[in-house]
C-alpha cells in the first residue's frame, strides 16, 4: 500500500478544514446560479470564493494528460453532460436544466473535492429521479464503508441501488484518492467488476468518491473540447461526489458545512 493512502491526524485536520470551507462556497454558488445566469459567471465567482475563503481552485491549469489545462475553477456540466462542462461564456443556463457543478481547492496543502447536481426551477420528473437517487446511492456508499471492509461494499452499494432504480453506473470514470493532490491512489469505482483492485479500507484513508449516474446506458463518450463527458445516448446524467475520511467506525464527510 502506498505511504500517502494514509494521512495523519494533522493532515486530515487541515483537510477537514479545506472541506468544510469549500462546502461552504459551493453552496453559495448554488444560492446563487439562476436561468439566464451564464455557465462562465457561475465559474467567475466560484474562483472569487474560493480565493476569498483562503483557498486555491485546484482544478485551473490542471492537466489530465490531454495537454490541454483545464480552463476554470470548476466544472459546470449540463444535461446530458456526465462531467468535466468546461464553463463558457455563450452557455446559458435555462429554466429545466439538470445543472452539475464538480470543484476542489487546496487550502493549507491539502486538496477537497465534491461535486452536486442542482435542479433549475422545474425539471422533468425522469431528471428529479435522477437527482435523487444519485444523492441517495452515494448516502448507501458512504454508510457501507468502515476499516477492514473491502471497497467492493462501497461500490455495490452504490450500484446495487441505482440499478434497482433503473438507472445505470458510468464505467469510464471513477473516485479516487485525494488530500495532497486532486487525483492520488487509489481508484474506488462505483460499480463492482472482477478486474477492479478491491483494497481493503484503513483509517486514515481519504477518498473523494463520486457516483455519476446515467439514466439511459452506461455508456460516454469525449467531446470536441477534449474535457467534457457527455452520455453516449444523449440522455441525463447526474453527479454526487464528497471527500471522506475511515475513521475507527466508518467515513466521515469531510466536504460538508
């Protein structure tokens, strides 16, 4: 096992503090997005917050390997958009949407990461659904975690519940670990498979675990821009992510007010 799979005391206490600040600013940019409003304002303030909370936004400048940094300092996706919406200044974002917002900072070195999905004034039930059992299927996730558990008890968890609700798990994309880099060792799918690297769950573990759920297949594909995911179906998508730590009886949300 790697050395940075576990963090300190000190270490989980500064992010602890880097979660709770940054929960703090995504649920003002949420207060705050409206139809009309475009995807590349809701990106403007979220950097404002975040630098006004002492932070740096981790994902601006951050490069996946593509050789294109990602642009912004958070992802806004929509619709059909599983993750990664780089935001824009033409988007607009309209009554009815399914609007995602993914963003991290690093606060005191130590780096936190969630995502939530927003409904804009009335959405169709399909999308309310959607919501709500990506919100719920991550709540199972995190229940079923604690030390000496393997991962695949998270993992199908979350899957277990989502495809009980006929919706599909996104295979492509994955948590992951996360406190002194946005991306860290290991890899946590939410869905079960004999080729995943079923760990075993330690205290001291911290984690950013993101369920994306499609509701047509599982199936996604890279836009033009290189960044953004969007179902290969065309059908809604919908993310829920936060960081966690195990602690001696379970996880604990680390990015939560």
């Amino acid at each position: 096992m790697a050395k940075n799979w576990i963090k300190t005391e000190e270490e989980i206490g500064r992010l602890r503090e880097s979660g709770k600040r940054l929960a703090l600013v995504l649920e003002e940019v949420m207060a705050a997005v409206r139809p009309g409003m475009t995807t590349l304002e809701v990106d403007v303030l979220s950097e404002k917050l975040i630098r006004a909370a002492g932070g740096i936004p981790i994902f601006k400048g951050y490069n996946a390997g593509s050789g294109r940094p990602f642009p912004a300092s958070l992802c806004v996706s929509l619709n059909n958009e599983v993750v990664h919406g780089i935001p824009r200044e033409e988007r607009v974002i309209k009554e009815g949407d399914l609007l995602k917002l993914d963003i991290g900072m690093r606060l005191e070195g130590m780096v936190s990461d969630m995502a939530r999905t927003m409904a804009i004034g009335n959405i169709s039930a399909e999308a309310q659904k959607l919501l709500d059992v990506t919100q719920e299927s991550l709540v199972r996730g995190i229940a079923a975690m604690r030390p000496g558990v393997l991962v695949s008890a998270y993992a199908r968890a979350v899957q277990d519940f989502v495809q009980a609700n006929g919706f599909s798990v996104v295979r492509d994309l994955v948590g992951h670990g996360v406190g002194h880099e946005l991306h860290e060792d290991p890899q946590v799918p939410n869905y079960v498979s004999r080729h995943m690297h079923d760990f075993i769950l330690q205290k001291g573990m911290t984690l950013a675990l993101e369920p994306m759920i499609n509701a047509g297949g599982f199936a996604v594909r890279i836009a033009p821009d290189d960044w953004t995911f969007i179902t290969a179906d065309g059908r809604l998508s919908a993310h829920f992510e936060d960081t966690v730590v195990i602690t001696d009886t379970g996880a604990e949300i680390l990015t939560k007010v």
